[in-house]
C-alpha cells in the first residue's frame, strides 16, 4: 500500500467506524423500545383482562348470593327453617326468582368465558347445590332425601371455595375469611 492509499484507508475508516455506531446505536435503541412497549401492552392487556374477570366473579357471587336469599325466604315460608322474612310462592315472587335465575344463568356464561379452569369449576359446584335449595325451597322431591340446614351448609360451602379459587385466579393472597361462630345470646329462639 502506498503512503496515500493508507492515507485514504485511514480516513475512510474514521468515516465508517462513527456511521457503524450509530447505526447500531439507533438498531439497539429500535430494539429496546420496542420490547419495552410490548411489555407495556402485554401489562396494560393482562390488567384489563384481571378488572374484567374480578368484575364477573363478583357479579356471579352476588347474584349467587341473592338468589340463596330469595330461596331461603322461600324455605322460610314453607316451614323448612327459620330466619328471615317468610315469603310464600306466589306467581309474583316466582317470577321474581325466575329473573334472579336468569340474571345468575346469563353471568355464569361470562365467568365461563372470563374464569379460570378452578373458579369455574367450583362454580358449577355452587349452582348444583343452589338448584338443590331451589327445590327444597319450592318443594320438588328428589331422589336423595335432605333437610334444609344440611342442604344450605353445604351452599355456603361450595360458595367459600369458589369464593377461595377466584381469589387464587386473580393472585389475591389468603382466603376471603375463617368462619365465626354467632355468640350464643344472639342466635333466634325458635318460638
């Protein structure tokens, strides 16, 4: 190589080297930016996916709640237990229930869809044994035999795990609560 053909090297070199780095510098800062807005996006999709299926674990539960309400009101009124306002089955009040249900049925299919595999299994758990105070409360027979007590513990059971799995399937740490006995002097005296 001649003096001036290195001369020439030299100072294309020194072009090329600073050009290269900043070639890279912008292909890195691309790429960096880049997976930092996915990571943003996949965040901002799981949060809203996480308000939307607390928000159906928590309509399904209170409607859930209310229709056990109704149908034991209903029980009352048959006798089957004591505690809250007896209410008889009248057309009214059926067609009220039947509203409940379908509000709860139309519910279940959105936790169905928005649920875990665990929650929504524990979910048909409570609507069997929902359907059960249903036909106590109503008085349809059924092959197994049970009482009202025993049938609506066994509700607030299967409530309390899906209660527990929904919890899980939003990383809610614990369990909702630990059961409380009532305090002797304020339990009803049958009467």
């Amino acid at each position: 190589m001649h003096r001036t053909d290195r001369g020439a090297f030299v100072s294309l070199t020194a072009q090329i080297l600073p050009l290269a780095g900043v070639a890279l510098g912008a292909v890195t800062s691309l790429l960096v930016t880049s997976a930092n807005e996915r990571t943003k996006w996949r965040r901002q999709q799981a949060v809203r996916w996480d308000e939307r299926r607390l928000t159906a674990y928590a309509d399904y539960a209170h409607a859930v709640k209310e229709l056990a309400a109704r149908y034991q009101m209903l029980a009352a009124g048959r006798g089957l237990t004591t505690g809250p306002i007896p209410v008889e089955a009248t057309p009214e009040v059926l067609a009220e229930v039947g509203q409940l249900e379908s509000r709860r049925s139309a519910l279940s299919e959105t936790l169905g869809l928005l649920g875990d595999t665990e929650a929504n299994t524990a979910s048909k758990s409570v609507d069997h044994c929902l359907w059960r105070l249903e036909s106590l409360a109503r008085g349809v027979g059924t092959a197994a035999e049970q009482d009202w007590d025993q049938a609506y513990l066994e509700f607030r059971q299967a409530r309390d795990r899906y209660v527990d799995r929904a919890r899980a399937g939003l990383g809610v740490p614990g369990a909702a609560a630990r059961a409380v006995p009532w305090p002797d002097g304020w339990r009803p005296t049958a009467g």
